[in-house]
C-alpha cells in the first residue's frame, strides 16, 4: 500500500484511494436506500461538537470494528439483551447488513444533523418498545428497561473508547472522561437516564452488573457468525479474526474469565503491534465521502479537519 505525506492526513495512491473511497462509501449507504446527507443542511450542528473527542473516536474504521464487536460480546453476557438481540433482531441471518445497520446509526448519531439523529433515534425508540420476552432462565424483560438502555449504551462507549485507546493512540483521563459525558446528549435521547457519564461511573456500572453477567453458547455462535461471514472487502478479510480477538482482549480480565474466552481468543504480541500500527494509519486516512469528512464541510470545515487534529499532540 502506498501513502502519500509522513505527517497530517494520509492520502493512497490514486486508484486505490478511489476503491477504498468506494468501498467505504458502500459500506455507510443506508441499507434500505433513504440515505442521509451528512454534508447538509450547511451549518446544522450534531449532538456533538467537531471539536469533541467522540468526532475523534468515530472516525477510525479499526477502533469501530473492534469497539462494535466488544460492546456486542458485553450485551450478550446480559441475559435479557441477550435474548432480546439473538431472537428479536435479524443478527443471525443476515450479519453483514445489521452490522452495516448498527454502524449507519453510530454516525448519524456522532456526525449526522441533530434533527436526522433525533429522528432516527426516535425511530429506534419506537422499534425497542415493542420488544419483550422472557430470558431462559425466567427473567421477563422488555427492550425499552431504562437498566437495559443504560447498559447497552454504556458498552458502547466502552467498545469503542477502549478499542480507539488500544489500538490506535492512548487516551488520557481526562480525554476519556469528555468523551463519556459527550455521550450523554444521545443517550438521554434513547432513554438511557442513567447511562454512565464518566471512566468511573463506567466501571461502577462494570461491576453492578457482575452478578448478571453470564457465559452462553450463542456469545461463541456469534464470535462464529463474527469470524466466518464476509464482513470486509476481500483484502481485509484475512485479518478479520485478528480483529475478533483484538475485540476480545477489550473486556475486562474478569469478563473473559467469566464467559470462557481463554488464551485461544488473545492476540499474539506480533498481532497487536500490526493492529496498532493500522490502526494509528487509518486514523489519519482521509476519506472524504465518509461521514466524517461530509459533517466536516457542513460545519463549514475542510474535509481534513479531523485529519489534521490526529497529528497534533493536544487534540482536542
């Protein structure tokens, strides 16, 4: 692969800019065809500020992609989301578009206009409430359980903070900490009052949760379905289970231990170092039909504007 330019935004040989443009372009389409400009309206702000850490965090295709998988892999060890998830939605039958679902919503959510997230997430809204059941093991639940909502949204925020942190540069406290109270705003907007705002309320949320948190065959089916489906483009493909296991080693020690992901899901340290040095790439790969760089120009920004910010030591 070839990169243009040692220091700001990194840009690949032409043609191979344009495919990878192409690719990525294709993977945040929305899957039923209604799009979202995320370049209009001009000057319409998002939940969150250009500035902001979360603008950052989004932006790297590597920490998404392991950050989703981890947040995944916590919400299954929850019996209740568990069910919810791995019975109530079309996970398990089509992966590759629900992932590609889930990933359009987490950059309308950072990057999109506020009035498209707001109606999005009122959409989603709707769609949790009429989700209900009763887990195995007798526990009636429904979707919309502010417990629930606080929890998902915070293994979110967990994933992709961790995975950003890991693999593509290290986060101090106090950027950590903006970032989770920078998600307050969405998560107010999807019910989840109690969804944590701090690196510490995170954790104390971690360990509430700990008697509930429990191993099951459907988290290995999952890594399964995770490993086997086609969810890159071909030349990435190869590296798909490095970043399943990259994902894994983001939840806390005592979690894998709990759900049985043994050393068989650890990464080499051959592995980690190759992941960090592309992930420390991607950050600075400029993409300018993707929804960072379109929110960029609506906020009347040059598309490079993150891509500049992830050279500098002080960001934000």
């Amino acid at each position: 692969m070839r990169l243009m330019r040692r220091h700001g935004p990194l840009l690949l040989w032409m043609p191979l800019q344009r495919r990878v443009e192409a690719i990525a372009g294709a993977y945040f389409a929305a899957p039923d065809g209604a799009g979202i400009d995320f370049s209009a309206p001009s000057g319409e702000p998002a939940l969150t500020a250009p500035d902001s850490v979360s603008w950052q965090v989004f932006k790297n295709p590597l920490a998404l992609f392991a950050g989703g998988v981890a947040a995944v892999l916590l919400e299954l060890a929850e019996p209740r989301v568990r069910t919810g998830v791995w019975h109530a939605t079309s996970f398990r039958d089509d992966p590759a578009r629900r992932l590609r679902s889930t990933g359009l919503a987490a950059m309308v959510t950072v990057y999109g206009p506020r009035s498209a997230a707001e109606r999005m997430i009122a959409a989603i809204n709707r769609r949790h409430a009429v989700i209900q059941g009763v887990t195995p093991g007798g526990i009636r639940f429904s979707a919309d359980q502010q417990e629930l909502l606080d929890w998902v949204h915070a293994t979110a925020c967990h994933g992709f903070l961790e995975a950003f942190h890991a693999y593509v540069r290290p986060l101090d406290a106090a950027q950590r900490d903006r970032f989770y109270a920078e998600g307050r705003a969405s998560a107010l907007l999807y019910g989840a009052v109690g969804a944590p705002a701090s690196q510490h309320q995170c954790a104390s949320m971690m360990q509430s949760m700990r008697s509930m948190l429990e191993p099951s065959p459907i988290i290995f089916a999952f890594l399964g379905i995770m490993q086997n489906a086609p969810l890159l483009p071909g030349p990435l493909r190869m590296v798909q289970g490095m970043l399943i296991r990259a994902a894994v080693e983001l939840l806390p020690a005592w979690v894998r231990e709990r759900l049985g992901l043994d050393r068989r899901w650890r990464l080499r340290p051959w592995e980690r170092r190759l992941l960090q040095r592309a992930g420390a790439d991607a950050d600075r790969l400029l993409l300018r039909n993707c929804p960072p760089a379109l929110a960029c120009r609506r906020m009347g920004l040059p598309d490079d504007y993150l891509y500049r910010q992830a050279g500098q030591a002080n960001w934000p």
